[in-house]
C-alpha cells in the first residue's frame, strides 16, 4: 500500500485519537493571564467613570476662581461664589420655580401614570392598541415637543384656543402670564413624560402575584379595597422608581422651559438650569454660572439619596404582603 497513512481512524483507535485531538486543541491558559482578566474586565468601566469625574472635577476647580469673559487673569477666591448665590435674591425665587416645576410635574405624571396602566392593564383589542400609542410622546425630543406646543398655545393662532372657543375659552394667554407659563411648562412635560411612568406602573401591575388578588375576589372584596390594600402597596415600588426619575430629572430641567418660555415673562419660569446658563454663557461669567450647577448637583444628589432610602424600605415592606 506504499506506506501511506489512512485517513480513516482503525477501529478501536478513533475515540482515543478524537479525545487526544481535543486535548490538544484546548491551551493552558497562563497564570499571569488569568490574573490580568479581571482588570481588563473593568477598563470600560473606569473609563466611564473617568470621563465622568474630569469634567466633573474641572468644574469644581473653576468655581474657586473667577473665571469671566472680562477677566482673563483669574484670581482664587475660593467659596466666593457660592457666597455670591446664596445671598442673592434671585437665586432663592429661580430655586423656588425650580421646586415647584418638579413637584407638580411629578406629581400629576405619577396619578396619570397609574391611571393609565390601569387601564391598560384590562385585556381589550383597545387597550393592546393604546399601549402601543402610547410610548410615541417618548420618541419625540423635550425640546421639539416644546416647540410643536409653543405653536400650538400661540394666543391668536394657536390650534388650542380655536378648539376651545366655542366653549367661550378662546384668546386665553397660555405663556404670556407667570402662572400660565409655568402650568403651560408642566403641561408639557405631562404630555411627554407621562408614557414613561405608565409603561412601569404596567409593567409592575404584570409583574404582581395573582393568589392574593384571587383570595380577594373569592372574599367578595371592592375594587378600592383590592386597590388600596393590595394593588398600591405592591406597585409602590414601581411607581417609586419612576418618581424618583422624573423627580431627579424635573429638578434640573431646562430644554422643555428653555424652548417653551426661555424662563420669562420675568422670571416666572427662570429654573436653576436656565439660570445657570444666562451666568456662564450669555452674561460669560463663567465660574460663577458653574458654581450654579454644582449647586443643583448637590440637591439633586441629597434629594435621591432621601428617596432611595425610602425606596429600600418601602421594597422590604412589599415583600411582606402574602404572595
């Protein structure tokens, strides 16, 4: 057979030659790899966090100098700044706004919210087809949203007022008055953000065990009993998230305000975040206007700290309702 070898395993050899091919093809893995694994591992992350806390951190130096457009030569001064906020006027009724916009804001999306994922959460063709209706707010850019809306509250031909003139509500001024520019302001971020907080009210009423529900019903007991004793207590947690999410990003609005009002008439909508970008990039006082934003990172940062607090406890409460 001229000694050339078979390429067909004989019989009794081709299980031992597959295991010692297999052997073969797997490689040690050296031990300096192995431990270099998880530091590689983490690289994305501490990049992340890099890009991050430089800026962050470059911020904070800069509040301790007078960095301005007239004056090219700053000089440390330290706490300064913060100083100069705290004891203006100005800073106290734009961070009143600022509170008042996030509170009502939050508040109206987190009932209108559940109201909505209630209803949804009944089987119908109607609410399958609403569910889906419903995120489109959610593709739309705040800032965008804002402007369709400004167009839409012009007094003489905006498309609101001609709907509601033959109910005698026609010509009313929607963001030419302080209190109607803010209500006008959180109207529009209830018309976009309120699919957010219904799509995880949903999304948590899915999720709940049916055997407490089923006991109820087999008890004879209401709708708002079932609701108030057993639905709300289990959904708290859902819904909490989301109210910690609008909230957080209520309190450092400033696209929606900006497009809709840009803080007028006055300062009836003059947020921290719009103010801070009048200090830095209009009026070019720059440190100053970033002294601004630290401020409300700092609120924002307490304020979540408190709510998710809360949050932690309110999740070990719900975990002892009977499943």
């Amino acid at each position: 057979m001229s000694g050339r070898a078979s390429p067909v395993p004989e019989a009794g050899h081709g299980a031992a030659s597959g295991t010692g091919a297999g052997k073969r093809a797997v490689r040690a893995v050296p031990a300096w790899r192995r431990s270099l694994r998880p530091y590689l591992l983490i690289v994305p992350a501490l990049l992340l966090t890099g890009g991050i806390l430089y800026p962050f951190g470059l911020g904070l130096y800069y509040t301790v100098f007078d960095f301005a457009a007239s004056k090219p030569q700053p000089d440390l001064v330290g706490i300064e700044n913060y100083r100069r906020i705290f004891a203006q006027s100005s800073f106290w009724d734009s961070a009143r706004v600022t509170v008042a916009y996030a509170v009502g804001a939050a508040a109206v999306e987190t009932v209108l919210g559940v109201a909505v994922a209630l209803l949804l959460h009944r089987a119908s063709f109607v609410g399958r087809v609403l569910e889906k209706i419903l995120i489109l707010p959610l593709m739309i850019a705040p800032v965008i949203a804002a402007i369709m809306w400004k167009l839409m509250l012009q007094p003489s031909v905006g498309v609101i007022n001609h709907l509601l003139e033959p109910f005698g509500l026609g010509g009313v001024q929607w963001t030419d008055t302080p209190t109607g520019a803010l209500l006008s302001s959180i109207a529009v971020d209830v018309w976009v953000y309120t699919p957010f907080v219904a799509i995880l009210a949903l999304a948590g009423l899915r999720s709940l065990p049916v055997s407490p529900f089923e006991a109820a019903a087999v008890d004879g007991a209401g709708w708002w009993f079932t609701f108030r004793r057993l639905t709300l207590p289990m959904l708290w947690p859902y819904v909490l998230v989301a109210v910690i999410f609008r909230f957080m990003d209520s309190l450092k609005v400033f696209d929606i305000i900006y497009a809709l009002t840009e803080g007028g008439p006055g300062d009836s909508t003059m947020v921290l975040q719009i103010r801070a970008y009048l200090e830095a990039i209009r009026f070019q006082r720059y440190s100053f206007g970033i002294s601004y934003m630290i401020t409300l990172w700092a609120v924002v940062y307490l304020v979540t700290m408190v709510l998710v607090r809360y949050l932690g406890r309110i999740q070990n409460r719900a975990s002892e309702v009977p499943g």
